[in-house]
DNA sequence: AAATGCGGGGTAA
DNA sequence: TTACCCCGCATTT
C-alpha cells in the first residue's frame, strides 16, 4: 500500500505515539497480539486482550521504571547461552530464558548449562542504541497501546511457558529421583539437564504430577507423554546460531528468521487437538471482544474458527497452547524432545510462508495456525503420530 | 519461587 | 530534562 493510500483516520493510527498526550480513539480495527514484537512497532490491543492486559512478550522483558506511572516501560533482557558455545544435536544451541528478576537471574547464572555444564553466559540486548529493546505499554480507553523501541540484537529466548514447563520438570524430576532413592537406596538416576530418567508410564496415572502434566500441556499445546517428558533432554536449544554476526545480518531487519517459520516444519506432533471448548465457553471474556474488528485479510478465511485469537496465551490453556508453540518451538521434529527448540533459517515444511513485513508477522503466523485449525485432520494425518 | 508492578533514588549526558 | 540503572517492597501467579 502506498502513503497516499492511507486515508486520514489511517494515518491517525499509525502517526501516534506513546508518549503523546491524546491517543486515537476512534480506532476500528485492533490488533492480534504479538508475542515476539521486534523493531519500531506498534500496537493498538483491546483493552480485553488478556496478554495485553498482563503486558506479555515471549522476549524475557523486565520492568523499568520511567517514574510515569501512566506508561509501563519493560526493557529487554537478552538471552542465556552456554558460556562454552556448545551445541546439542545437530548444531542446536541453548538458548535460555533469562529470569526476569534480579535475584533469580543471579542464581541462573551460577547454574551450569543443561547440556554441557558448562557455565552460563548472558547475552544482553543491545537493540536499541546499544540499550536494551524497550517494550512501552499504555492503557487508554478502550485500548492498550503498544510501542517497541529497537530491535533485538540476539537470539529469541525460551518463550515464558517453555521456561516454566521445564523449571516444573526439573522439579518433578528431582521429586522423583529423591522419591526413588527412598525407594531403591542408591542412586542410580542419571542426569540429563533435567534430571534423572525413570520409567514412568501414562502421566495422566502415575508419579508425573497432575500439575506438572497440566503445565506441559500448556506450555506448547502438546501433551506430552511420559517418555517424552523424561527422555535424556536439554531445554531451550536452537540451531544454527552460533553465530551472532548471522543472526544479526539475518534479523536484519525488521525481521528475525523464525518469524519466517511460522509453522514447525514437523507440524504437528500433537497426540490431540489442543483446543478445548469447555475452556473457551468458560472463558470470562467475551468471545466478540477477544477478535480484534475487521481482521487483516490474510486472517480473515479462517478467523472464525479461531476461538478466541486475542485470547489468553497463558492462562487458558489453549490459547496459551498455540501461540506459544508455533510461534516459538518452531520445526519440531518427531524425535525431538519437546523443549529442544530448533532455530532454523530454512524453513523447509509445506506450511512456511515466505518472508514479509515484520508488521504482519503474528498475523501471517495466526493465519497459519487458522489454517492449521481448519485443516486439523488432514494435518494430523500428514504428520502422524508418535 | 519467580514474575510483575510501583516508586524512591542514583548517574550521566 | 531525559534516559538509563539499581534497589526494596507488595502483590500476583
């Protein structure tokens, strides 16, 4: 589209900035949330978005204080990698999440990296004028308003659900080690970044806790079966980016590569759909408040099957579910374990759409999880099971 | 336990 | 003034 093309009230919506005084509101079309804003973005939400309302992102963002109590300003955090460069198969890399607060991330960075053990390294963002990428949030209205600042010079990071999930198994783990060196009187598990392997059966009946399994379920969509839960596993791990200088000259710009890979190139590895309708007709939004108006176009064909697009990525499970997986555990393959994240700048699957604007990125990626949706059984069939 | 948000206070340009 | 950062505290998840 040309700036000519853009009529006034268009332009009212793209002019604004987060720090003026007055903020559109007259606007028509809200955006879908995206979980990996990068670059000069910006966004108007619904004041209903969930993950609006909850200032979310899948980069590892920390409150700053800009001593205005009108406007949240979160910077960015950088990514955890291992201080020895190692690789996990196939040249993956460990990527960690930071943790967000100060005390926590100090402990992380005396913990040993899950794969090699060596010692971890934080990479931090330089995205912005060699300042961290500034994520802006403003509640106005009916909307919430969003504005990135800079643009993120280092891998993305474990999405929050990811992190969660495995900060869980490695509890879990650690339980069930210690419950069967009660049992056994020795050790005799070894470890494998999570923790020591046992053979659990079906999670939903024995020592995998009830929680533990819900939160696997929720991190990425997936239900995990208990082999897959407990096989020999480094969290967190991407390929292909060891070096830095790539990734920057490949995000370079306005756009990061796995942006480009908005569907896994093992598409679904899903032992069931993940929607569960029970929990979006419980859902405490309105299910027309949770679409933004008058989608893109690319959206638009199976937009009304998508239950509840700006819905919660992390607190129903479903939503949480897909967002978080396609988005960022990008190109699973069947043998890999749930948490290795592959990173990859060749998108080979039938369902990668070609590179574009970064604008639309989460769009083109709700698209494709739309048309994942609608084609549910023929992908399920496209991709068997494990 | 960790994430999140708030706000006091500091530094540098 | 602006834009960073650090810290402690309270609340939520």
């Amino acid at each position: 589209m040309q700036p000519e093309d853009f009529s006034s009230e268009d332009k009212e919506m793209l002019s604004w900035d987060i720090n003026d005084m007055k903020l559109p509101q007259n606007v028509k079309k809200t955006d879908w949330f995206q979980e990996w804003p990068d670059s000069y973005e910006k966004y108007i939400y619904s004041s209903e978005d969930r993950n609006a309302q909850r200032h979310l992102s899948s980069w590892a963002m920390r409150n700053t204080n800009n001593h205005n109590s009108r406007i949240l300003k979160k910077s960015c955090l950088g990514v955890v990698v291992c201080g020895l460069d190692c690789s996990v198969d196939e040249g993956r890399k460990i990527y960690l999440r930071p943790a967000i607060c100060d005390k926590a991330r100090q402990k992380q960075q005396r913990k040993r990296c899950p794969n090699c053990d060596g010692p971890l390294k934080l990479i931090p963002c330089r995205g912005h004028g060699g300042f961290p990428v500034t994520n802006f949030w403003r509640h106005d209205g009916r909307f919430i308003f969003f504005q990135s600042k800079g643009e993120h010079d280092h891998p993305k990071p474990e999405t929050k659900l990811e992190a969660e999930a495995r900060r869980a198994m490695k509890k879990a783990h650690a339980a069930s080690s210690s419950a069967s060196l009660k049992l056994k009187g020795g050790p005799e598990t070894k470890s494998y970044g999570f923790g020591g392997a046992t053979d659990l059966a079906d999670p939903t009946s024995t020592m995998v806790p009830t929680k533990l399994y819900e939160k696997c379920k929720l991190s990425n969509g997936r239900i995990y079966n208990s082999s897959e839960l407990l096989q020999p596993s480094v969290s967190g791990a991407f390929s292909d980016y060891s070096d830095l200088q790539t990734w920057n000259k490949n995000a370079a710009f306005g756009r990061n590569p796995l942006n480009d890979n908005c569907c896994p190139s093992y598409p679904f590895p899903l032992t069931s759909w993940p929607y569960d309708f029970t929990s979006a007709q419980n859902s405490s939004e309105p299910f027309s408040q949770q679409i933004p108006v008058e989608p893109p176009a690319p959206k638009t064909s199976c937009h009304s099957l998508w239950p509840n697009p700006g819905g919660d990525l992390y607190e129903e499970k479903v939503h949480v579910d897909f967002n978080s997986y396609y988005s960022s555990t990008t190109c699973h393959s069947p043998q890999e374990d749930p948490f290795l994240l592959t990173y990859t700048s060749h998108p080979h699957h039938p369902y990668s759409l070609p590179g574009k604007s970064n604008k639309w990125g989460f769009d083109e990626e709700m698209r494709c999880m739309g048309l994942d949706h609608c084609n549910n059984e023929m992908l399920l069939n496209l991709c068997p099971l494990r």
